[in-house]
C-alpha cells in the first residue's frame, strides 16, 4: 500500500506539472500577445513536447536512484550482468511515476495539434528529430550522471539540474537570445528533442535547416555515446 501510494503520489505530482504548463500559458496569452511569432496552440505544442520528452528520459532513468547506486554500490550489482553498458541505466530501475507527465503531455500535445493544420512532410520532420533529439536528451543525462559521479562522487545536482532545464525549455529558446539558443543546443542540448522539432514541425525552419539540425542530432549522438562509454568504463565500484 505504501509504494502503491508513493507512485500514485508521484504520477499526479507529474500530471499537476502539465496541468499547472497549460494554465500557466493560457493566461499569459488572455492578457498578453504572448510570445512573438508563437500562437496559443504552437505554444502548448512546444510545452507539451517538452513535457513527453522530459518525462520519457526520466521513466527510463530514474536518476536519484542511478546517483546513490553508484555512491552506495547498489549499481554493482548491474556489473556482473552480460549486458550492454546502456541497458545497465535501462534496467536498473524506472521512475515509473514519470508515466503520469508522459500521458498527460500526450493529451496536451493531442489538443495543441488539433487546433492547427501540418504539411505531411513536416511531420515526417517532426518524426524524425523528435526521436533522434530525445535520445540525444536520454544520453545527455546518461553522461551527466556517470560524469558527475567519476568526478564528484556523487550526482544529486542532476535531477535539480534536469527540472530547472524542463522549466526553462517549455518555452522557446529564441526568447533567451543567441547565447542561451547556443546553451540549450550545444552545452546542455535538450533543444534538439523539443525546440527544433516543434519547429519544423510549424514550419518555421527550412528544409536544409532541417537537414544540419538532423546532421547535428547525429553528431550529438556520437560524442555523447563516446563520452559515455569512456566515463562508464572508468567505473569501478561504489566509492571506489
């Protein structure tokens, strides 16, 4: 009963932060403009996407519990399994209460499309970097963590850090400027698994902009499975 209630906790904590995106922006746009060449729809599009994708990263790594069983040694147990070293994250546990932002970021992105029309072909775009850009966003937490436990023993910050970018990223990376589009696409690189996507998927990008981000994606890709590969290795054991 009692982790029965815990996850029950958890799945409306992630439902209540959907809820609480969609009336947040429907008010900013009741007694504003909003935000300069986004409409209402295209908007909760952008936050929806965000939602689903945060919320998928955090359902297949649940990063408290990979940051202490890496301090603590509980990971350990994982080593001697023949499998490879990202099914080890996969596996060890879920934040299954992350389902919850998932669903509901689901029924918001449902509700966003409905009230626009899309190009068939900017759909296939939004297909692709959209699944290219959350394993991006999956990878990049995959190093985090490990990174942050080779070189601090410890990795808490991950989970502060990875809420406070799903806040800032539910809105478009254009309003923090060419240094902070810069930040969120190269140094912490969530803008490939929403921004970018939802972009093409509105249109506002061109073809060959859409083929560099979809090269970049794949770049991404590489350095961050190299980066994570060269950091696991160099894991020993729980504090040691």
């Amino acid at each position: 009963m009692a982790y029965r209630m815990q996850y029950l906790f958890w799945f409306l904590n992630y439902v209540l932060q959907v809820i609480m995106t969609f009336i947040f922006i429907t008010i900013i746009y009741q007694v504003s403009n909003g935000i300069g060449g986004w409409s209402y729809p295209q908007m909760l599009l952008l936050s929806a996407t965000t939602l689903i994708v945060i919320g998928m990263a955090k359902y297949f790594i649940d990063i408290s519990w990979v940051s202490q069983g890496l301090m603590n040694g509980n990971f350990d147990t994982l080593l001697t399994k023949p499998m490879p070293d990202y099914l080890t994250f996969f596996t060890s546990t879920n934040s299954s209460g992350a389902f919850g932002g998932i669903i509901s970021g689901i029924v918001l992105f449902a509700y966003a499309a409905s009230q626009l029309s899309f190009n068939i072909l900017n759909v296939v775009d939004f297909a692709v970097m959209i699944s290219l850009g959350s394993v991006v966003a999956i990878l990049f937490v995959m190093v985090a963590i490990i990174g942050s436990y080779s070189f601090f023993k410890g990795g808490g910050w991950v989970n502060w850090m990875f809420n406070i970018i799903s806040n800032i990223t539910k809105y478009p990376l254009s309003i923090y400027g060419i240094a902070g589009s810069l930040i969120f696409t190269f140094v912490i690189p969530i803008g490939f698994a929403n921004y970018y996507p939802v972009e093409a998927l509105s249109g506002k990008i061109s073809t060959m902009e859409i083929a560099v981000l979809i090269v970049f994606s794949l770049t991404m890709i590489y350095l961050l499975s190299r980066t994570f590969n060269r950091l696991y290795k160099s894991y020993s054991s729980g504090m040691g």
